[in-house]
C-alpha cells in the first residue's frame, strides 16, 4: 500500500515543493490502484478484527476476503448496531466492534431518537484524517500558488463534550481532532499557519473564541491569503459577528488592549502576542465598516484573500449568494468531504464552480461500497426510515472501481475503527475518475428535509414536532389542515419557518401566546442537534410558524400541477426550498410568531444526565 506522506520537516530545512510532490504523487499511487487498495484495506481490518463480537456473530470466523465478507455480513444502519454501542459506551470495554480500544465516541450530526449518533473511533484513525487535512493543500498549491507566504483565517471552534456512563469522551469529531496532538502540537508548515492562535480555537466559550479569532484574523489582515470556516453557516456567522462588534474590535487595536470581557487568561496571553496599538488600522477598519454596503466586506478588509474554504455543496448551497456578496465573487472553495463515522475524500479541483464540485476518495480511509439508488419519480426516499435490505438489495451492492458514470449511491463503509457496511445516509453521484477512482457530486443526505447548520431534520421529526405542537390548537377548536417547512436563511442565523393553513371551526380566537407555545413545542421536540443549535451554539435562529390565508396549499397545488405534476399524484411537499413558492406562500401569509425562549439542551444524551 502506498505510504501515507510523513511530516517531518522543520521549518529551516522545510522544503515545500518536495512536500508537495509526495502529496500528489500519494494521490496518484492511491487512485491508480484503487482496487489493490481496498482489497487491501479491507483485510487488513478484517484481519486485526477477526476476533471481535459483532464478526464472529455473524459467521465471518476470521475470514478477510471481499466475497465471503459481502456474503455473510449484513448491510446495516446505526439502529442496528445500538445495543452494541450502547454496551461500549456504558463501560464494556471486551472486543465488541474493534480489537483497538474504542478511545472516544465521536457524535454525529446524524441522530437517533432524537440523540446524535455515537460513533466508535480509536486512536490511529486521527492519524488518517490528518493525512486526507495533509493533502489538502498540495492539490491546491497546483491552482493557487504563493500560499505559502501568507496566512489563513479560519474559524475554528469545539463544542462541549459529555462523558458516557462508562467514562468515554463523546464529543464532534473537528472538537477531539483540534484537541488532539495532531493539531496542537502540528509541526511546523506553512500551510498550517492560521491567524488564529490555538487557545482561540480551544476556549470551549464561543464569544470569546470568536471575538478573539476575529480580532488576531484583523491584525493580521494583509497576511491573510484565504479565510474560511468548515460549512459557509459558520462563516457567514462570523461575519455577522463582525458587524455587531466591529467598534469593539477597532478600540482594541487603537489601543492594543484586549476587551474585558474576554477574561480567559490564556486567550488574553496568546492574543496579547499578536495585538498591538495600530491607530491606522484602527482607523481603516471603522471606515470600512460604518460605511453602509457590506458589500465586499471580506476582500475590503483582507485584501490578499485569494478565496474562502468553506463547505457549500449539499445543503450549504443555500449560503452561495451571500458569501458571493460578502466576498465580491471570490472564488468559493470546498476541499473535502468527511464524517464523523469516516474521512472521505478530497476535491482535486478545488476552483471549479460550486454546482461542480467532485470529491475524490482516498482509497485507503476505509473500505468503501456502494449501493445503487432508485428514485421514485425523481424522489429519494419517502417518509420512511431507511429499511433493512433484502438478499437481493444486499448484492446490488458494488465496490469503489465498479460504480458507474453517472449512477447515484448511497455511500457504505467499513471503517478500521469497527463499522462493518455501515451506510452513512449520504447520496452521491459519479461525475468522473481520477485514474481508476471515481469522483462523485454529493447529491444529499437521505430524508433531511430542513437544515441551517449542522442540524438535520427529516421529515419524521418534523412531523412529530407538528403534531405535538397542534395540541395547542386543541381548546380553541382549531387543527391544522396542511403544512410546509422552509429553511430561511435570509437572516442570521437562518431559522426554520413552518407554514401553517388551518381550520378554525371556533369562536374564541387563538391568542398569539398559543401560537408561541406552538413553536416552542416544536423545537423542544427536535432532535438535540438542533436544540445545541439553537441553545449553545447560537447558530439557529427561533423557529417560526407563519399562518397562511385558508385556501393557501389548494394554490400551491394548482402551481405544482401548472409546473407539471400529476394531480393524482400530488403530496404537499413538508418541505419548500423554489423561491416561487416561498413567494406564493409568503404573500398569504396573515400573522407570524415565534419561539419566545430557547428550547431546553443540556450536553451529552438525555439518559446519561444524572451521572
Ligand atoms: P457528521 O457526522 O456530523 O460529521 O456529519 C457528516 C455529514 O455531513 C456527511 O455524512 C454529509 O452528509 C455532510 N457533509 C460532510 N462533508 C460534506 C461536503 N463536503 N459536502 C456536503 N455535505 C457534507
């Protein structure tokens, strides 16, 4: 198997370009052989596993070629192997998934019952997604050189973390790796050097991480090659940051004192290394943002940036108009694909257009299948959960090399940290091949039908939250005759808007307290993602139910069937995304409200609350 590129370098005796090479070259090898690999890769996990739980119950008995393994083994989704997590993270440390001690749960995005997923990790797979971070930027020195000779402004942030019964870590996978060794005590590269210093990115309280990133990314503005955040949420967040506090940013550069209110001491220290009284600065800055139009903000105040690295395929997409606007048309670029569960792949042409964006996997993060998708008039999936899978389905499954142009899979893996085809729920598509690897469009996560951030919601969940929240409408003889959902991401943070048509049969009116309490009632049943959204992160806004003039969704109907649905055919859809039916649907609205506090969040599962 082709070696991972090691970094051993020190910066006297750095030497980019044979870095660089080896990167590429790794690429190459991996995507050459990209059968080899996986063969590879998969029985190397089946060999060092061969003794664990879950594969001798299923009969593996410590066979590690493909076809056995595809025969015997089963397809699965997380519920299926629940009971097992739920042993390991309540204390039972025996070879139940891995022979390698589970080191830390990572939670997912994803969830279960209303819970984020756990997902098993162990010590090495940090090594693995530091080479798929490593070879980020070699691929993208080919397009945009010099980057070297500046720096990045990131945005980098943890969330909290909670402690399973059994006393493992759980926490987001981007918190355990900016925690790791791997990114604190980086050596020395170029390529690493971000205006943030660590203990910014590090301090679990989200203002002052964000207030002091923003202020080092601003005294250090004409260093700055490429600015960034992880999804294009999160980096339009930061600007919104900006314009609240930008006259608070300016006086600390005036003066080159730190706000009070920023009282972490180490954050104090490492930011006092960087600030320094700069009146020209700070004079530059406030023109520059009390003028009226943000428009451009990001190349105004950091002229050297060459393009933004964010996240903006799937539903990120929603966020391209703004950061075009901010960024004055800077080239908008998304560099890799990974999860909790697994790091994917990476896009070898990272300045295409957003709408093009392929993700090439690296054949040696995991053994990869896939499993062809049907749509049903065009549709994904219903409102069904994904259901276990037949004989028959089980072996329409392919590997890496056998997908077809074109064709569009749901994405399983097998993971050296104990997830044996495990589907991840994401859909793609094959647009390419780099030499014999495929390179796929992410076409969607299956069933979500709203989503601001991170959070996903599918439209099980936001049916739940509907009827829960219609209880409400019961003592004034009202229901709800029909529903819809919008993500709207026209304010900062976006929210989620419900439109709501109902039947009033009586005769006292329903108080807007009422409709409050709907929305409230709402979000306290979403899942908990996005309830830390909403509580912790401040990344969503409160949901908002918008009552709609009666005859409304009859309208909406007669505009689908004008656009070509079949009238016999025809569902509501619970979620609207084309602007011409928010449009419809906005121009009926008679009154809106919304949640009048924050839903209840607390870290770690809901059952684990009383440890
Ligand atoms: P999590 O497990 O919370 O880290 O979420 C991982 C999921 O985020 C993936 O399975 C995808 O659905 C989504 N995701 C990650 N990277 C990308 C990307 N580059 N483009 C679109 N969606 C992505």
């Amino acid at each position: 198997m082709p070696e991972a590129p090691k970094n051993t370098l020190k910066p006297s005796d750095y030497n980019l370009a044979e870095k660089n090479k080896r990167s590429l070259q790794f690429i190459e090898d991996v995507t050459s052989n990209s059968d080899e690999v996986q063969k590879r890769v998969l029985e190397e996990i089946l060999s060092r596993n061969a003794h664990v739980e879950y594969l001798q119950r299923h009969g593996l008995n410590g066979q590690t070629n493909r076809e056995t393994f595809k025969k015997v083994m089963p397809v699965i989704t997380y519920d299926d192997i629940q009971t097992d997590i739920n042993r390991i993270a309540n204390g039972d440390a025996s070879p139940i998934l891995c022979s390698n001690p589970i080191s830390e749960f990572l939670t997912s995005s994803g969830t279960s019952g209303g819970e984020r997923k756990l997902m098993p990790t162990i010590e090495e797979e940090l090594g693995r997604r530091s080479l798929l971070y490593s070879l980020l930027m070699p691929v993208m020195s080919q397009f945009v050189p010099g980057l070297e000779k500046g720096k990045g402004m990131y945005f980098l942030f943890i969330k909290s973390e909670a402690k399973t019964p059994g006393g493992l870590v759980a926490r987001p996978v981007l918190t355990s790796y900016y925690k790791s060794t791997h990114f604190k005590d980086r050596p020395y590269d170029p390529y690493t050097n971000y205006t943030s210093p660590n203990e910014t990115i590090l301090c679990p309280d989200s203002y002052q991480s964000m207030y002091s990133q923003m202020l080092c990314g601003l005294c250090q503005h004409e260093e700055v090659l490429r600015v960034g955040a992880v999804f294009a949420s999160g980096f339009i967040r930061a600007i919104r940051f900006l314009e609240k506090y930008w006259k608070f940013l300016a006086n600390d550069i005036r003066t080159g004192m730190i706000d009070p209110q920023i009282t972490d001491p180490s954050i104090r220290d490492a930011v006092m290394k960087i600030l320094k009284p700069d009146a020209k600065l700070a004079d530059f800055i406030e023109a520059e943002c009390s003028k009226e139009s943000w428009q451009g903000i990001i190349t105004r105040l950091w002229p050297n940036t060459k393009y933004v690295d964010v996240i903006v395929t799937g539903t990120m997409s929603q966020y391209i108009p703004t950061l075009d606007y901010y960024s004055n048309g800077l080239p908008l670029v998304c560099t890799m694909y990974a999860s909790s569960e697994c790091y994917f792949g990476v896009n070898l042409n990272p300045i295409c257009k957003p709408s093009e964006v392929s993700y090439t996997l690296i054949p040696t993060m995991a053994y990869f299948e896939f499993l062809p998708v049907h749509r049903n008039n065009g549709v994904i999936n219903s409102v069904s959960r994904p259901k276990s899978l037949n004989e028959k389905e089980q072996q329409e499954l392919v590997d890496l090399v056998d997908v077809k142009l074109d064709q569009e899979y749901e994405l399983v893996v097998t993971t050296y940290a104990g997830l044996y085809r495990y589907r991840v729920g994401d859909v793609l598509r094959v647009v390419g091949f780099k030499n014999k690897a495929p390179q796929f469009s992410f076409i969607c996560r299956k069933n979500v039908v709203l989503s601001i951030d991170s959070d996903k919601t599918d439209e099980v969940e936001l049916q739940s939250a509907v009827k829960n929240a219609v209880n409400h409408l019961i003592p004034f003889d009202a229901t709800l005759a029909e529903y819809t959902s919008y993500a709207d991401t026209t304010t900062v943070p976006g929210h989620y808007v419900l439109f709501w048509e109902l039947s009033l049969n009586g005769t006292t009116p329903v108080p807007p307290s009422v409709y409050e309490d709907c929305c409230l009632t709402m979000e306290e049943s979403l899942n908990s993602v996005y309830r830390q959204g909403r509580v912790s992160d401040k990344s969503i806004g409160a949901l908002e139910i918008k009552i709609v003039e009666p005859g409304t969704f009859d309208k909406l109907m007669d505009y689908a069937i004008s656009l070509g649905a079949s009238i016999n055919q025809y569902k509501t859809p619970r979620c609207v995304k084309f602007a011409p039916i928010v449009e419809l649907l906005n121009s009926r609205v008679v009154s809106s409200y919304t949640s009048p506090k924050c839903p209840k969040w607390v870290p770690g599962h809901k059952q684990w609350s009383k440890n």
